[in-house]
C-alpha cells in the first residue's frame, strides 16, 4: 500500500476576547417566585450554555423523586460554561461571499459558488441536483473562559392602553430577565484538511459530485476558472495550477477505481490555507449588544504519522510546527 507523506492538516489554536453575549439561546421555560407561589415564566433571555438544561430533580415530603423547572439564577458556569456556536463563527467569517441561498436558479450557477472561498473552504449542498462540497474546514465551538456571568432582572413600563397580557388582559408594565455577560474571553481549536481541501470531486460514485459536468471540456473549463480565481486571493503566490482528469485515484485503494475530479497543485493549497488563516486571524464582529474579535491563533503545520497525533496543537503545543517546513500531502494521483 502506498503510504501518504507530508503535511495532513493545518491546525490552529484560537483566542479572542469581547463584551457581552453574541449567541443567544433565546427564551428559556423556568420558575420564579411570584405573590408566594411557584409559577412557570417564559420570559427569561439564556445565551448559549455548554450542557445547560433548564430541568432539575426535586424531592417532595415522601422522598420521591421528580422532575421540575429550575430558576433563573440556578446556573453553573464552571459546569456549564458560555460559548459562541461554531456555525454563528462560520457565518461570520464567509459573511462577505453573498449567497442568496434560496434563488431559484442557484443550482445552474454552482461554478460561482465553487469559485468562492465559500465553496472551496466552508463547503456547501445544493439539495435540488444533490451537489455538495464537504468542507475542510473544521472549527470548535468558541468557549468562554472568564465565567462571569450575571442575572440581571429588566423591567419594561407602558400605559394600559398599549400592552395587553397573553391572555388579553391589560397590565403597566412587565418584568423579564436576562443572563449577561460582561467583558469575555474565548479559546476554540480548527483544522483545515488537505485530503478535502485539495480535491474537488466531479463524479457522483461516492457521493460527493461538487457540480455536474457532462464532458472532459468542461472540466478542463472549470479547473481554469478555479485555478483564475485563487490566483486574485490576496496572498495568491507561486505556481497555482488546478488540474483536471477523469480518472484520479486516491493512493492506497486496494481497487483501482477512479473519478474525474480537480486536483489543485502545492502552491493553490497554500495560498488557500494562508488565505484562510488570515480571515480567522482577522475575525471581529458584533451582534446582539454584545462583540467579539479574535486576539492571537497559534498554527500547527500538522504531518501526523499517528492518529494520536491528530489536533496535537490541543494536547502539547511544544509538539507543533508553526512554521511550513515540508510538502502538503498529496492523496491522489491520476489513473490510467
């Protein structure tokens, strides 16, 4: 079997720092203490909580167990601390690549999409002609570092003739709550994978057609666009070529069983990976009264030998390579 060699994946590690919550979670089913007796309130705003649940067991006079409501302020940060979700990072960093995602025609334009950072990083599916993209790019979600959170109870004051209960009754004002953050920190991991990144699949054998092409022209076509446009990224540089052939067979297959397919060169994969990076690197935005922005990211030029050895930059970071000292490896290779 022939063995793959050289650099596997580009890991990174990521710390930002902001204000206030990004992600929320929305209302929240909880109890409160009103005029002495226990009621269910829906009006309390909960951000994303790692393994939060708003459900508790209680015991009653007998011992017995059951299951209740648990209140606004039950919440342990150390249990269950804040984060910001991997797709609200997602969408933020391939926010400029505008994608009407729902246009009628958006499945005979897919070269479009292909020539994107967007189609060629994050990935996409267009589910009416079953073309997809998996993406190379993996991302943890954001965790929250700092555990400072507050229970903040708001008030929102009107005349009668305005507001109206749920259940069509008039009130003067309405009480609600929040859970909120002050000054936050973050630290989150990702790769990008070679193996991904580097081909663009144009058969529908496995599973994984990125756009329907029906002769070797317009491969031959597309690969020059694909090849054009990463030749515009800002830190486009060296030989870029994305090459064409109807036959590329993954190294060490025990059946020689090919599929046409787009396989970009050493320099298109770095300009990729630099182009990404430097998108993460500079990630910052706001949302929901709160904001955040990345501070630093550690690289990890990762060429694994051991599946233990995947994501090191996580376990010890006195084991990576943050600089490029070798080849990305190549997977597959043309057939006969």
């Amino acid at each position: 079997m022939q063995k793959v060699t050289g650099i596997k994946s580009v890991d990174f590690k990521i710390k930002a720092c902001g204000h206030g919550v990004v992600n929320w979670n929305g209302s929240t089913e909880l109890k409160t203490l009103i005029d002495g007796s226990w009621k269910t309130v829906t009006n309390h705003n909960m951000p994303k909580l790692r393994g939060y649940t708003n459900k508790k067991l209680a015991s009653n006079d007998k011992g017995e167990k059951f299951e209740t409501l648990k209140e606004a302020t039950e919440v342990d940060f150390d249990e269950t601390p804040l984060y910001i979700s991997q797709n609200c990072i997602r969408y933020h960093l391939f926010k400029d690549d505008v994608i009407n995602w729902q246009h009628p025609k958006i499945h005979e334009n897919v070269d479009k999409i292909l020539c994107s950072m967007t189609g060629l990083l994050r990935g996409y599916v267009i589910p009416r002609n079953e073309n997809k993209r998996t993406s190379p790019l993996l991302l943890t979600d954001f965790l929250e570092l700092g555990k400072k959170g507050n229970f903040e109870q708001l008030g929102r004051a009107g005349s009668k003739e305005k507001q109206e209960t749920k259940s069509g009754k008039d009130k003067s004002n309405s009480l609600f709550s929040k859970t909120t953050f002050g000054d936050t920190e973050y630290i989150a991991y990702g790769s990008i994978n070679i193996e991904q990144l580097q081909f663009i699949a144009l058969s529908n054998d496995f599973g994984q057609e990125a756009i329907q092409i029906t002769t070797d022209k317009e491969g031959i076509a597309l690969a020059e666009k694909i090849e054009n446009y990463i030749k515009t990224l800002d830190f486009a540089h060296g030989d870029i070529k994305a090459t064409y052939h109807n036959n590329f067979v993954r190294k060490g297959t025990i059946f020689a069983e090919g599929q046409k397919g787009i396989l970009l060169n050493e320099d298109a994969i770095n300009t990729l990976v630099k182009q990404m990076l430097n998108m993460i690197e500079n990630l910052g935005f706001s949302q929901a009264k709160g904001y955040v922005y990345v501070e630093s990211v550690e690289v990890d030029y990762n060429n694994f030998e051991q599946p233990k050895d995947m994501f090191r930059i996580r376990k010890d970071i006195s084991k990576i390579s943050p600089q490029k000292s070798g080849e990305y490896a190549i997977y597959y290779q043309q057939g006969e």
